[in-house]
C-alpha cells in the first residue's frame, strides 16, 4: 500500500487531488493508497515526524512556509520520501531553490493534467521503490561481505598456527597429497 | 523761389509719404520702398538728388546707405566710414547741415555720400530721430544750376523730419516684424516636427507601459487562476471517471431488470416508472457531452492564462542558440501543415542565411503565429508564401499570405494585447502582441504591410549577433 502525503493552502486543491489518488475508478494503477492532506507545512512535518509516507506533494507557494522550504526539512528529516512540486506560478527562482535545497524529483505546473500527473507519480513511486531495492541489496552484499571476511580471518589464523593446513594438494589421480 | 516750401507743405504731399511708409506693410520689397520715399523727398525739395542713411542694427554710429538718387545701384547698403562727411557730422551732432558752395567754406569735412558725385552746390542734411534716438539722416542736393537752399528750407524740412523719421522707423520695424514672423514660423516647423517626434515618443512609451502593466497583472493572475482552474479541470476529471462508473452500474441493474422479466415488486415498478419519466438515454449522452464541453471551456481558460504570462515575460527564458532558421521554420511548417494543407498552398522561397543567434523556441513561436495568422485569413485556395534574406545587418523573414488583409483602421492595433478580429474563441489577441514582445527582446522588428482584400505581409527583423553576447554556433560545438 502506498501512503501520500499532499501539502496545499487551498483545501478544493487537496480534495481535487485525494478524488485523483484515492479512487480507483481514477487511478487504479494505486491500490487503495492512504492520503494525508494539510493546508499547512507545518502541520504536515508534525505528522511526518510519526507517520512513514512515500510521496509527499506540496504546493509551493503557501503562507505559512513555502513548499521549497517545506521539502528541504521533509529532505532532511526522511530522506527516503519521494519529493514533488507543485505551483500555480513558474517562478524561476522558486523551481531552482526546489531542485537544488529540497532535491525534488519533480515539478508539476498547475493546472495539471490528470493523466500526466498520474503518470508522475506512478514514476516516481517506482523510482523510489527501485532506490530503496538498491539500497536494501547494497545492505545485503555488504552483510554478506561481513561474513566472508570473519571467515577469512578465521583461515589466517589457522594458517599461522599451522601453516600449509588452510591448503590441500591433490594428485593426479585424485588422492590427496600428504606431507611428511 | 521758395518752390520746396510750397510742395512740402502740401497735404497730398505729406499724404504719399505716409502712404509709401505704409507700403512697406503690404508685402513691397523694403529696398524698393526706400528708394520710392527718397525720391518722393528729392522731389519735395526741388532737388537733383539726395541719399538717406541708417545706423546699422545693434550699433549707434555705423551708418549704411539704405537710398540714393543717381547712385550706381551697388551701393545701397555699403557701410560709411564712422563719423566721416556730413552724414557722419550730422548723425554725431544730431543737428541738421545747410551746405552752400564749397564745403570748405562751411568747416565741414565734405567728403561723404553728398558730394562724392559731382560737385555739389547747394545740400541740406537732416538727423532722423525717433524718441530721441537718431536713427539716420537724409540729404537733399542741388546742382549749380538751381537755386542755392536757405535757413529758412532747412528749417521747413527739419518739421517734415520727424514724420520722415517715424516712416522710417515703421518701415523697419516692419521688416523686422517681417522677419521675426519668417523666423518664428520656421521655428514653428521645427516644433511641430520635434513635437511629432515627441508624441510618437510618447506613444511608445505609453505602448510599453501599457504593456509591461498588463504583463505584471497577467503574471499576479496567473496564480489566482491557476489553482481555481487546477482543482476544477482535476475534479471535471474525476467526475467523468465516476459517472462512467455510475452509468455502469446503472446499465448492470437496467440488465438485472430486463433478466427479472415481469416479476412483480412494488419498488422494482417504482424504479421502472422513473426510468421512463427521465429520458434516460438522453441524460447519458447528454452528461459525455456536459462533460467534454465544460472541460473544453476550463482548457480555454488555460490557454488564456498561459499566453497572458507567456506575453508578460516573453515567455521563459531560454539560452540563446545559434541556429539555422531554415530548418527551424520547416519544423514549425510542419506542425501547422495539417491545418493549412486544405486551403493554402505553401511557397518556400528561402534565400542565403547565416545562423542566427536566438532563443529557438520563442522564434518558432512567432513563426507558428504568423503561418496559423496567415492561414486563418484564407477562407480557400490561398498561398502562403514564406521568404527569407539578409541586409545589412539584419536577417528577415516574410511570411505572406493571399488572405482577407488587415482593414486600415485596425492597423496599428494589430500588436495590442487582446486584439483580435477573429470570432469569440479563435483568437485571444495575443498572438502577435507575444509574438512582438519576443521579437523585440531579440533586438528585432516586425513590420507589416496589407491590403484588404488583397493578403497581408509579415516581415520579422532580427539581427544576425545579438549585442553582447557572444555564443558558440552550433558547428563549433559539434567540433569541441
């Protein structure tokens, strides 16, 4: 299940946005996600500080905290959160201060279009899901690289208490080959 | 013989003096003039001959022959030398001279205009004095063989002088006034064609104001209808995706009703009735057509908005590129081809052009709005034709067309923002106030040329380099 979390001060934008996420007679591609809505960034921060969310949308102009800052400390605190942009306004400094601060991983202009915002987050959610697989691999082989080199310490030493023990010759003929 | 006295004291003589100092007024050549009334006064005095004199403008003792009687023409208007002959003596004295025989006799230094010609046997020479200025002197000669004048003909003549004295001074006032009105009305020219420039000036200031205000309420706009307009299209959406479930669901029961035949239950027939009162299969086409038609209006408002904040920056910023326009206008061919392949038929007729610098898809911009233009002013069988070339400096490219033209009236507000002649819905009027606004940020100019009924001509001017800023072309590139 996919959990949302969708930041905007205007609340017809939030319900606009939970009928496109939520139904699946809409989006079906998204099985039953869980929606947050909040009209103010700081609100939304308090319930991230509790609550796991994949994606979180924000408008970016709001008045309590615009959707750049927002996205920047939701960048800080839960790394893992997907991150996109929405704005009425294509303000050229706004969109470079979301990119650089905040690392979104996409802008969407309003008024959007259903479809392509649909297609955006499906993406985003399996580039998320991809970053996290990744990482979760890249923790396995490093756990795995633990253990290999715990074993491999194991054979020094062996081999210094007894040299030649960690090593078997073999004859041609299959034997085993021993010393003195 | 006092014949002078006898004349001058005449009223019809003293009548033509006043009437010749007032023909300077209507327009008679002021040297002419001075010569008419010098002559009128030779004759008044029974004299041979005479000259006036005037001070020079701006000075209080140079005089300047402004008359003569039996003076070689050239003469007239020669300076005298200060303060020399009896005309200097007089105008320094401000006393008139009688001279009788040789001017050694009388003291005088003789050597001025009076005696130069022959030997003069008998002059008067009067001051003329306005308000108690002098402003010249006249002098009236006889030869030998006329009577010698007397004190008492000096003194007669010194009563006419000030009326002499005041034609005179009229006189040049008149001219004056002659000249400071040619003056003034050359001034004048030059006002009106520095005002001209000053009101065209200011139109274009108040062009761009009207247009850079227009632009900051479009972009302050933008937002507010932005986010309205997001959750209405967004909801449109939604609603359409819920009546299609809706309709499904209601064609299921209509199939279980038709499956349950004639069973007979109270609130299935209640169901039935309803069905039948509604026009149901009405209310279902008519809700796909509520639909799409509302959204259309939403996206129209869209398009609106996108070109009011297109039209207040000029659109996005690009980067500017040096590119071959050629090949940037037959892509933008291409995208509007479809909709004028059926009624016009395209002409390239490019000529030899360098790479340009510019911001590509602003320029493919203006170009999509001149060939759209172009082909919705063609009802049918209409040719567009699209040229190119460079002078000078600048590079331009025409696009014309056989359409409707452009009426006069409308001319000049062809690039105002919301113009447009087009029906409701076609046109927004901002296409060629976008399409100026990114060619002028470019450095560049677009002119225009119509005729009704004949087709209109676009001409794009742009320069080759954009002023500073120096850029890669796209070869060199390609090559690092």
């Amino acid at each position: 299940m996919s959990s949302l979390l969708i930041v905007d001060d205007e609340p017809n934008v939030l319900s606009a946005m939970r009928r496109l996420c939520q139904n699946a007679a809409v989006m079906p591609a998204i099985h039953n996600p869980s929606i947050a809505t909040f009209t103010s960034a700081p609100e939304a921060l308090d319930y991230l500080d509790d609550h796991e969310v994949d994606i979180v949308i924000s408008d970016y102009r709001m008045p309590d905290m615009d959707g750049a800052s927002f996205l920047a400390c939701v960048k800080e605190r839960h790394p893992d959160t997907a991150r996109i942009i929405m704005s009425a306004c294509s303000d050229i400094d706004g969109i470079v201060r979301a990119v650089n601060h905040a690392g979104i991983f996409r802008f969407v202009s309003k008024p959007w279009s259903d479809p392509d915002l649909k297609a955006t987050i499906l993406e985003v959610l399996a580039h998320r899901r991809l970053l996290i697989e990744n990482r979760e691999l890249a923790d396995e082989v490093r756990a795995q690289r633990d253990v290999i080199l715990r074993q491999k310490l194991e054979l020094d030493r062996l081999e210094r208490e007894s040299p030649g023990i960690t090593k078997v010759r073999w004859t041609e003929d299959g034997g085993v080959l021993l010393e003195e | 013989m006092t014949p002078a006295r006898g004349r001058i004291a005449d009223l019809d003589w003293i009548h033509a003096l006043y009437e010749l100092g007032q023909k300077a007024a209507n327009g008679a050549h002021p040297q002419q003039v001075r010569q008419e009334i010098l002559e009128h006064i030779v004759r008044g005095f029974d004299a041979e001959s005479g000259s006036i004199a005037l001070i020079v403008d701006g000075t209080t003792d140079q005089l300047e022959l402004a008359a003569g009687t039996e003076l070689p023409r050239g003469l007239i208007g020669n300076p005298l030398p200060r303060g020399a002959g009896v005309f200097g003596h007089v105008v320094e004295t401000g006393q008139p001279v009688l001279v009788n025989g040789d001017a050694a006799e009388t003291g005088l230094p003789l050597r001025g205009s009076v005696d130069r010609q022959r030997s003069t046997h008998s002059a008067m020479c009067w001051p003329l004095r306005v308000a108690g200025r002098t402003i010249g002197a006249v002098a009236v000669n006889r030869a030998e063989t006329s009577p010698r004048y007397t004190a008492d003909d000096l003194d007669q003549g010194q009563a006419l002088m000030s009326l002499l004295a005041l034609v005179m001074a009229n006189h040049r006032m008149h001219v004056e006034r002659e000249n400071r009105i040619l003056e003034l009305s050359t001034l004048n020219a030059t006002m009106q064609r520095i005002n001209g420039m000053l009101e065209d000036a200011q139109n274009q200031v108040i062009q761009s104001e009207k247009l850079a205000s227009i632009g900051q309420m479009a972009a302050g706009v933008a937002h507010e209808i932005n986010n309205p307009l997001a959750f209405a299209l967004s909801n449109l959406g939604s609603l359409e995706a819920y009546l299609t479930k809706i309709f499904e669901l209601l064609a299921a029961y209509i199939d279980a009703d038709v499956a349950l035949g004639s069973t007979n239950i109270p609130a299935l027939a209640a169901a039935r009735m309803l069905r039948d009162e509604t026009d149901f299969e009405f209310l279902r086409r008519d809700t796909a057509d509520l639909v799409s038609e509302s959204r259309d209006g939403l996206l129209r408002v869209k398009r609106i908005v996108q070109d009011l904040r297109d039209f207040s920056r000029g659109g996005v910023e690009e980067v500017l590129q040096a590119i071959d326009v050629h090949a940037a206008l037959d892509r933008t061919l291409n995208i509007v081809r479809n909709e004028l392949k059926y009624k016009a038929n395209i002409v390239r007729n490019y000529g030899s052009l360098p790479e340009i610098e510019c911001m590509p898809s602003r320029l493919n911009q203006v170009f999509l709005n001149l060939l759209v233009n172009a082909g919705q002013s063609i009802d049918a069988n209409g040719t567009i034709t699209i040229s190119t070339g460079v002078d000078d400096k600048d590079a331009w490219i025409s696009v014309a067309d056989t359409g409707c033209g452009i009426a006069p009236e409308n001319l000049n507000r062809i690039f105002d923002p919301f113009f447009t002649t087009k029906p409701v819905g076609q046109g927004t009027g901002l296409g060629l106030s976008v399409s100026h606004s990114i060619v002028r940020k470019h450095g560049g100019r677009i002119d225009v040329e119509s005729e009704v009924g004949r087709g209109t001509c676009f001409t794009v001017r742009l320069p080759l380099a954009q002023a500073n800023a120096s850029l890669p072309n796209e070869a060199e590139k390609r090559a690092a």
